[in-house]
C-alpha cells in the first residue's frame, strides 16, 4: 500500500498492525506484543490479558494492576486477572481486602495511638449520649470483641490498666495496629492512630 515505504504494506492477519512494521513482510512480527497472545499491542484491545480492556486499564502493560471497581480499596487484578471477589486476602471473611480496612488499635477509643484511663473514659461519654465522644471506630471501642458496644468495654479497659488480677489484656488488634478479625465488627470509618 506504500510502494517506497518497507514498513506499511498490509495487515493480512487482522490484528490492527502493518504485517511490515519491521521492515518486511512477516505477519507474527508486526509489533510489540506483551502479553504475547499473538496480537500486536496496538491492535489488541487488552495488551496485558488481565480481562479489562486498555482504556479502563490503568496499567494496560500490567496485568496485577487493572482498577478497583468494586471500591474495596484492593486492585481487582491483584490476582493476575480481573477478579473483584478475589482481590486481596480478606483475614476477617468480610468481603472486604485486608489493604481497603480501616486498620486501628483495641482500646485506642479516641485514636491518639495510645491506650491509657481517657480511653475507657470515652466508651463511657459515648455510651451516655456525650456530644464531645463520636465514635468514627466503634471497633476500637469493643474492647472485649464481643460485637457489642456497651459498659462491659469500659470496665475490661479499666481492669486491664490497673493490672486486676483478673483482667486480661484486649484481644487483637492490640497492642499495634491491625485489623478486626473477631467476633463481629462494629466498623471503622476512620481511625487516626495508624500510619
């Protein structure tokens, strides 16, 4: 099609690329091809075969990297193909990858990144309607991870700082930063005490 150009002649195989752009003729040499399925990348609506075309791809070339569509905060190709529900490992079964959750501290009620008296001071302000202790991580403030958010969290938070012979030391995420994998969380919108 280009007499005095080695390099544009024709695309007999179909795949969107000049069978010379090498210089001559030679169909399965026409062009880059990365994920090596064949069809030049130019050509190829999904260069890394990860299953999300190039144009919702947001590393094309990738195919650990595609996007988040379903909002988790993990990449849904981080498996190698596009696979939301299996986009991360999920520790606590929530449906939710363990990189999109809110990571906090047991204990840490008001999220300064420690634990002392203030804290079961909050589970009680809160527990009594006080407009001074929203909780943006109720999580942190069951502090025995029994799902609920009642006095018994105060109470075992007290026993534990004042060492009682009886107390025992909050259940995990505790003392550092983590997610729950307990009974059952009551969420974490946010949480300041993590890096």
């Amino acid at each position: 099609s280009a007499p005095l150009d080695n390099t544009v002649c024709r695309d007999a195989d179909g795949d969107g690329c000049d069978d010379c752009s090498s210089g001559t003729d030679a169909p399965n040499n026409d062009g880059a091809d990365n994920d090596g399925d064949g069809q030049c990348d130019s050509g190829d609506p999904d260069d890394d075969n990860d299953g999300v075309a190039d144009g919702d791809d947001s590393a094309p070339f990738d195919n650990t990297v595609c996007r988040d569509a379903d909002g988790d905060g993990c990449d849904d190709c981080s498996s190698g193909t596009d696979n939301p529900a299996n986009d991360g490992t999920d520790t606590d079964g929530d449906g939710i990858c363990d990189l999109g959750e809110n990571m906090f501290i047991r204990g840490d009620v008001n999220g300064n990144g420690y634990i002392n008296i203030a804290d079961a001071y909050g589970v009680l302000l809160h527990l009594f309607g006080s407009p001074s202790m929203p909780l943006v991580c109720k999580d942190s403030a069951d502090i025995n991870n029994d799902g609920a958010l009642d006095i018994s969290d105060a109470m075992f938070l007290y026993s534990a700082l004042m060492g009682l012979p009886s107390s025992s030391l909050p259940p995990a995420p505790f003392p550092d930063c983590g997610i729950d994998i307990g009974v059952g969380s009551l969420g974490c919108d946010s949480y300041a005490g993590c890096p």
